[in-house]
C-alpha cells in the first residue's frame, strides 16, 4: 500500500475505451499521459498501449474499469503478471462495488467529461491525487527459482561428470543469490533439492517486490534463474492512500512533545515523544495515523501549541476542569504502555477527552445507520455541533444528488452525415488492422532472426561440445590405459620389494660374522619360524622367508600333523625341528624315519632379530646330540623289540613235540 498524501511526481497513464470492445473487435483506446508539466493525449490500439507502458514504465496505468482492458479475470491476471515492475494498475472508482466516474471526480474536484479522452484524463488526474484502488493479484512476496539450464543426460562416459558438474553450478549460484539477499537485509525461506553433486534446484521465497530484489532472472550455461510474484487466491484491491479513520487525539507540548492516538471507541492507536519535531513534524505524523475530531490537553487553559494543531485540523478541542493530577494519569494510564511521564500525560489527555465524550458517542452510533460512516458523523455532530438528523439528511441528499449525468437527446444526423461516420469508423477499424498486422510481421521478422540466430549459436556449440566430447573420450581412455599399467607396475614393485626384504634378512642371518648384529649375539644360527604344523604354514613359510636344507624350524603348534604334512616337512631336510606342544605319533614316526632331528623347543633359547628367530650354535648342537642318543636308544629298542617278534613267531612256527 502507497503512504503517499500528495501528487504524484511520476509519470501516469489514463485509459478509457475509444472505440470496439475488449470482448469483440480489436478495440481502440483513449491514452492521456499525465505528468503535472505536461499532457499527452492520444487514440492507440491495444498492442501499442502494451508496448508504451513496457517502454515507458508508467508508475499507474488508471481506468475507470479494470475489464477494459481484460476480458475476464485470467486475462486480467495475465496483464498484471505482465506489466513493468514498478507500474500498478489502478482502479479510480473504488474496489468490487465502484462507483461512477462523474461522481468521484466530482468529489475530488476533477474536471469531468463524458467523451473518452476527457474520462481518461479525469482517472489520470485521480490517480494522481492518490484516489483509487489499486488492482493486484499477486502478493508482496516473490519466488525466485534456480533450476538446471540443460540436460543433465547424454554425457556418454563423462554422464556422471557433466551431472555432477551442472548440479554443483546450481549449488553455487543458489549461494550467490542467498548472499546477495542477505546483502540486501531481505527476508526469505530457502528449499533446495539436493541431488549428486550439489542441487538440481533451488526455490526462494522473498518478502519483497521483484523490483526490490537484487537479482536478475536469465539462463547462461548450466542454470537458468525465473523470478515470479506469488499468486493471491483470488483480485485484491488496496487503496493507494492510507486510511485515515477518525481519531482523537492527545498532546504534551514542551521541550519534548508527546503525541498519543486514540480510536473511537477508546483504544489507544499510536504514541509519539520527540524532542527534535517541530510543529508541522507532528501535524505530518498525525495526518498519517487519522482525521482528528478532538483534540486534547491534560492542563487547562490548552496551551497555544496544542490550539494552533488543533486549528489546523480544524478539530474540536477539549481540557479537563482543572489540571489532571498525577495519581490521576497514572490511574487512568495504568493499563496502556508507555515509555515516560510525556507519554503517560498525552494519553491521560486522549483517554479524558474520550471519557467526556463518551456517552455522546454511543447516543451517536445508536442513531447512524451501518451504511454511513461513525466518524463522518462524528465529526461534523463534535466539531461543527450539529445535530445528527441534520448531518444523516445532508448525507443522504448528497447521495441522492444528480450525478451530471442527465439525457439529451442528440439531433438526428442525415444521411451523409450517417455515412461519413461508417466510413470513419470503418476506416479506424481498417488502420488499427493495419497496424496490428504490421507488428505481427515486425515481431515475425523479429522472431525469425532471434531464432536463426538461436539456431546458429546452437549448432555452434553442439560442434564444440562434439569436439570437446570427442577429446575427452579419448583422453579418458589413455588414462584408463595409464592407470591400469600402473597398476601392474605397483604390483610388481611391491612383490620385488617383498622378496628384496627377504633376501636381505636371510642374507644377514646366512653371514657368521653377523656384521649387523652386536658381538654379544656371535655364535647365532637361523631359526625359520612356522606357525602350525599344517601344509599351509609351511607353504607360508616357504614363500615368506623360503625353507632350505639344514635349516633350524621352530613349530609354534606341532600339535595335528598327518602324515602328509610330515613327509612334506622331512622333504625339506632340516638341521633340527624345535618344536612346542606335542607331534602326533604318525608324524614322529615319519620324522625319525626320515632322519630329521626334533627337539623340544624349550631346550633351545630362541630370540627375535629383525623378525626372524635365531638361537645359538651350541644350544642347536646340543639339541641334535640329544635327539641322536634318543635316536640311538629307539632304534636298539626297536631292534631288540623286531628281534623277540621274530623268535616268537620262530617259535609259533615249530612243532610240538
């Protein structure tokens, strides 16, 4: 809603219907623009009023019906969906039930007259005094919306990098936009849609105009930005002035003036203290809240500045028998806020002047009917005591007044006279055809070249996108070829540093002098560590460390070999088998069969080195010399064991005698 209370300095458009009708024939319009230094009138068809006020901008578009210019309500809100941001079309005659042009040109003191440019020229003028109502279907609010500009498929082999490219464009201008609302101080609501790599679209919802919004709808590239006013249900009218109901009002005059409003029914409005207003600062601050009809003061006899406003209102005045009392205002004030004394004494004022006039208010608005405005009455009963049947009889009269719109009966016009006016209006008719036809070839023409050239742009960039994605593959694909033999280098580089490790931890334990170790450690040999007696650990521990002849194995489990696992161990030829748990029976067997030495583990001192084990020469030497006398022992045991089967099978044998 505009708070303007005085002419307008921009430029208006005033429309009426010249000839043909909206509904019907091409219709022609009556277009007087108005400025206050100039007057322009002129007869347009419709398509050129459209192009003059995306041209020119006017700040109204004024008529005294809105559906001359829309033939029903989706086309009305198409036109105002249409029209330039800072242009509103304007309603001189009021809201849903408006009134005649005559009358409320004759209210406001506009010249009036009945030919379509005079009428067009008066709701100029009107609206220019800020009288009417302003046609809008949309709210204070606007949506912008960023969305993709393109396709997010067809990429080929680069599809997720294309998508992933556009919805991250996306992400990063919805960013843009928040930061320059922020920038802005506008308030909004932001709801994303998040998809792979950033958004697919972003919707924002601002409280403010298009024109107030620091953003520009367009597409380029990955994104496209559309700007749109939200949608009302429905028509909405708003007065382009404020409304200026009828108040009373309360004044502390002094080093700080305090200002309070108070409606009619005794409800306060609006409270001022200023020490930097002057006089006419608080006359301007009351005109925006209301139109006085009585104006008070706490203190009696009213002092000269609050009667010098009050004169200027031409408003009844009021103050109380005596000065108000403090306990008073406080008393009467305790329910309303208030931030000091200034203020508490204005609405004390206010609040007293209501009080002595409050039974007259009610005696008032049992005698006005609904139709007829309170405060109207009010007004005229208060300050210029009148009676309320005289004001209610004089209200009715104005209504019932003629509207200057009384008959006269034309004469009659011959027959040339007839005919001249067919051929005029025919001829019109024709010209505005001409011309609507002209601009239908010139916006053809226009469309044409913006399309070749569209075409031509398109084609362009679907060859560099070609090229681009042509390139891409390729590189893509040597790449992939790259990748994949480095792959294959990183294995062999990690399998030869494995076996380098290997070789260089066997090459420190097969060298006797240990140059490496301390000299505390001279004198150590080998220990090849396998972690169960199982196929498997021993395969691992070929391929880890390899197993040799005459090497020193240290079983952690010795416990579950088969005979399987044994012969695969004796194959090797150990030195010696230190061994912790204990060897199955068919393993023992298969070891001392195959001459391989096993000791417990816990006869040798085995120790960590650069991990791998190692035990000492003697410890080793010892081990073996015992496992050789157990050897020795087992082997007569068996003998002396084969030799007493044999007798007693000789035996069996024999005979009996």
């Amino acid at each position: 809603m505009s708070d303007r209370t005085s002419a307008l300095d921009s430029v208006i458009f005033g429309v009426d219907i010249q000839s043909g009708d909206v509904r019907g024939d091409t219709p022609s319009y009556a277009l007087v623009v108005f400025d206050d230094d100039r007057i322009e009138r002129d007869v347009v068809s419709y398509r050129k009023l459209r192009r003059r006020i995306d041209n020119e901008e006017p700040a109204i578009v004024a008529t005294d019906n809105m559906y001359e210019l829309a033939k029903d309500k989706d086309e009305l809100v198409h036109l105002l969906g249409s029209l330039p941001a800072g242009t509103q079309l304007v309603q001189v005659t009021g809201a849903e039930q408006p009134e005649s042009l005559s009358r409320v040109a004759s209210r406001h003191g506009v010249p009036y007259g009945k030919d379509p440019m005079q009428e067009a020229e008066a709701a100029a003028r009107l609206a220019a005094a800020n009288v009417g109502q302003e046609v809008t279907a949309f709210t204070d609010r606007t949506e912008i919306k960023v969305a993709r500009g393109r396709s997010t498929g067809g990429g080929g082999w680069s599809e997720d990098r294309h998508t992933r490219r556009i919805h991250g464009s996306v992400k990063r201008r919805a960013r843009e936009i928040a930061a320059e609302l922020d920038d802005a101080g506008l308030s909004y609501e932001r709801d994303v849609t998040k998809k792979y790599g950033g958004f697919s679209n972003a919707v924002f919802t601002v409280e403010g105009r298009p024109q107030d919004i620091p953003v520009s709808a367009g597409r380029g590239g990955d994104v496209r930005v559309e700007i749109e006013r939200v949608r009302r249900d429905g028509i909405d009218f708003r007065p382009l002035a404020k409304r200026r109901d009828h108040v009373l009002i309360g004044i502390d005059p002094g080093t700080t003036t305090a200002v309070a409003v108070v409606g009619l029914e005794g409800e306060l409005l609006d409270v001022l203290s200023t020490r930097t207003a002057d006089t006419a600062a608080v006359i301007e601050w009351i005109v925006e809240r209301g139109r006085p009809i009585l104006i008070g003061a706490d203190v009696t006899p009213m002092p000269e500045t609050v009667e010098k406003i009050r004169r200027s209102f031409d408003a009844a005045g009021w103050t109380p028998d005596r000065d108000l009392p403090i306990d008073v205002k406080k008393h009467r004030t305790r329910d309303v806020g208030y931030d000091n004394d200034h203020e508490r004494d204005a609405i004390a004022a206010a609040l007293g002047a209501y009080d002595a006039h409050a039974d007259q208010f009610d005696r008032v608005a049992a005698k006005v009917p609904p139709q007829e405005s309170l405060g109207t009455v009010l007004s005229r009963v208060i300050a210029d005591e009148e009676s309320v049947e005289t004001v209610l009889a004089d209200l009715t009269a104005e209504e019932g007044d003629d509207e200057d719109e009384h008959e006269h009966v034309e004469r009659e016009l011959t027959e040339d006279e007839k005919r001249i006016r067919r051929l005029e209006t025919q001829v019109e008719r024709l010209q505005g055809h001409v011309e609507t036809l002209e601009e239908t070839v010139e916006q053809k023409d226009e469309r044409i070249d913006a399309l070749e050239q569209e075409l031509t742009e398109a084609r362009s960039e679907q060859r560099r996108e070609a090229r681009t994605r042509r390139e891409v593959t390729r590189l893509e694909r040597e790449n992939d070829r790259l990748e994949r033999e480095l792959d294959v280098e990183r294995e062999t580089v990690t399998e030869l540093e494995g076996k380098l490790e290997r070789l260089k931890a066997l090459w420190k334990l097969d060298h006797s002098n240990f140059a490496d170790v301390s000299e505390k450690k001279a004198g150590l040999v080998p220990v090849k560590v396998i972690e169960q007696f199982t196929k498997g650990a021993i395969t691992d521990a070929d391929e880890r460390v390899g197993l040799a002849e005459d090497d020193i194995v240290l079983l952690r489990d010795a416990s579950g070999a088969g005979r399987s696992t044994a012969r695969l161990l004796a194959e090797v030829n150990p030195r010696l088998v230190l061994r912790n748990g204990r060897l199955s029976d068919m393993a023992d067997r298969i070891l001392f069969d195959h001459d391989v030495p096993v000791a417990p583990a816990e006869l040798v001192t085995v120790q960590e080195v650069d991990e791998l084990a190692v035990a000492r020469e003697d410890e080793i030497e010892a081990a073996i010399t015992d496992w050789q006398e157990r050897a020795a022992k087992r082997e007569r045991q068996q003998h002396a064991e084969m030799v007493d089967r044999l007798i007693s099978e000789h035996r069996a044998e024999r005979p009996t005698e």
